[in-house]
C-alpha cells in the first residue's frame, strides 16, 4: 500500500510540474490567440479581469478577438482592452488596413490622428485608443484601449509585447 500512495504522489506532482510549465509566462489572459502570442498585459488589466474569446467575420475579413473585462465601481462591466487578429485578402499593407479598419471603427479618415511606430521592426500606426500593424499580407493586428485607461506607453508595450506564436 505505501509504494501504491508513493506512485500516486509522484504521478501526480509530475503532472502539476508539467501544467505548470505549460503555462504562458503571462497568466492565462495572455498566451496564444490566432497564431500570435499575447506576451504583456498592462498592469490596468487587474487580476480579476475576465477574458472572452470571439470570432466574427465583417466585409470578408474574419476577426478572432480577446476581450478583456472588469467590474465597475457601483455595478456593471466594462471592456479595459481587445486585440483583435484579422485576416483577410483585403488587408495587403498597413495603407489598405488603415483603410478597412477606418470604415469598420467609423473613423472620419480626415481627422483620425495616427501616429507611426516601429513594432519590433514591423511599421505600425497608433493614435489615442488603438495600435495596429501587418505582420504579413493578408494579416493585421489590432490592440485597442476600449475605456481610454492604458495610455500610450501601455497601449504601445502590450503590441510590442504581442509576436508569432512560434517564431521560427
């Protein structure tokens, strides 16, 4: 009976161990999303956030979106930030996601102030509420500040933080 309990013991600390490593560095709001890996989380993205995974398709681009969600003071919920993975044949440089994603946000493309930003070497545009950028053609990434509570430098390092899911 005791090498019975000691085989149990041992099985089952080798299967935590191994749960364990599995984990994305992040927590498991992080991680994989759509071929990509979610890599940093601003710290406004508290603990007891909860995330919601969604797939949709609008004007023959196919979107797979994380959303992350936190109780209000006084009740209620409110998304704290989304990225969203598109893929589409439309979307064949960061211009023509500009574009597309102009009309899908309901921009005025005369007004919406986009600034340029070197993601890990990639060309990216970012303004008050949103990043984006091409990783390849046919592919965009968006990380969006949904209530304006990230900022600039946390808007910026979550989509720097964002990269292949399996580098080569």
């Amino acid at each position: 009976m005791p090498l019975t309990r000691w085989a149990a013991a041992a099985l089952a600390t080798a299967l935590a161990l191994a749960l364990t490593a599995a984990a994305p560095a992040v927590g498991p709001r992080g991680g994989p999303l759509d071929g990509f890996t979610i890599g940093h989380l601003p710290a406004q993205v508290e603990a007891q956030a909860s995330t919601l995974d969604s797939d949709y398709e609008w004007e023959d681009v196919a979107f797979t979106a994380r959303f992350w969600e936190q109780a209000k003071e006084g009740g209620g919920f409110q998304v704290v930030m989304q990225v969203l993975v598109l893929r589409g044949e439309k979307l064949t440089d960061l211009a023509a996601v500009r574009e597309f994603l102009t009309h899908y946000h309901e921009r005025d493309p005369d007004t919406w102030n986009l600034r340029d930003f070197d993601n890990n070497g990639t060309e990216g545009l970012y303004g008050e509420t949103e990043a984006f950028w091409t990783p390849g053609p046919g592919v965009a990434v968006e990380v969006r500040d949904a209530s304006g509570l990230l900022g600039e430098e946390e808007l910026l390092a979550t989509a720097r933080g964002i990269g292949p899911e399996n580098p080569a």
